[in-house]
C-alpha cells in the first residue's frame, strides 16, 4: 500500500471533509474527475480509506462525559484476550479499546451520559471479565480531536 503525494492530498481533503463531491474534490487536488474517480478507487481497494461517515456532536446528545479507563489483567493468555475483548463489545459505550504496554495492559475510551452512565458502565465491565485493577481518567475537555498527522511531510 503506497500513497504518492496526490493520493496523500486526497486522503487529507476527505479527512477535513468526506462530503465533498468528486468535482470539488478533484479541483482541490488538481485531477480531472475520471483520474480522480480512479484514485479513489484504488485507495478503497488497497484499503487506505476505509468508509465515510458523518461525525455527531455527541454533547449536544446528552453523552457528555468521556472518560479513558485504564484495565491490569492477571491473565494474559490469547484466549483470555479474545473474551475480554467480546465481552468489552457488548459494551457500546465503549468506543474505542487498545491493548496498551506498560503498567496496564488494556485501554478503553468510554464516551456516556454523565456519572451515572459511567458508574452503570463500570459495573457492566467489572462484571463477567476476571481483572485486576479498573481505574479511569476523567476528561474534562477535549482540545484536539480526530486530527490527522501530517501526511504531506512524506517523501
């Protein structure tokens, strides 16, 4: 999977906004629509973009409150994993989950409607997965988000 400077230019566009149309995306990038239309294509197919989709103002919702939980585990077997991470999908709250290295070993962003759907999302996670330590960070503003690295600096 290789991107040439064009294709990292139109990675970048549909980043800052995927509505765009082809037409305006192809001025942006200095392509017709026919080579642009082809590019995309090939970007889709060697997996560099992976879908749209619109982002929601999840505040204005009610989900206000962010919280980073961060999960020690005795157990470190794939199999244990493999649970662990079933058991956190089932969870939607949970929007994102890394296993991390370090002190902990697992990394779960959590996005609810204040303390309440927090606690009621703690309780969901502690029970039915064997862990060793759950403790969450509180976020009290998100001042960068959903950024993209620079991906013009490259070659």
């Amino acid at each position: 999977m290789s991107a040439d400077r064009i294709d990292r230019k139109i990675l970048c566009a549909l980043h800052g906004d995927a509505s765009l149309s082809q037409r305006e995306l192809a001025d942006r990038v200095g392509l017709s629509q026919n080579a642009l239309w082809r590019r995309l294509k090939r970007l889709e197919a060697d997996g560099l973009i992976l879908g749209s989709q619109a982002r929601i103002n999840l505040p204005a919702m009610g989900y206000d409150l962010t919280v980073f939980v961060m999960v020690q585990t005795r157990n470190h077997s794939m199999e244990w994993a493999e649970v662990f991470r079933d058991h956190v999908s089932r969870i939607p709250e949970v929007v994102e989950m890394h296993r991390i290295g370090g002190e902990w070993d697992y990394m779960l962003k959590i996005i609810t409607r204040g303390m309440a759907g927090y606690d009621s999302v703690y309780r969901r996670l502690t029970t039915g997965a064997e862990l060793e330590r759950v403790t969450g960070y509180f976020s009290m503003e998100t001042m960068l988000d959903n950024r993209l690295p620079n991906l013009l600096d490259i070659g």
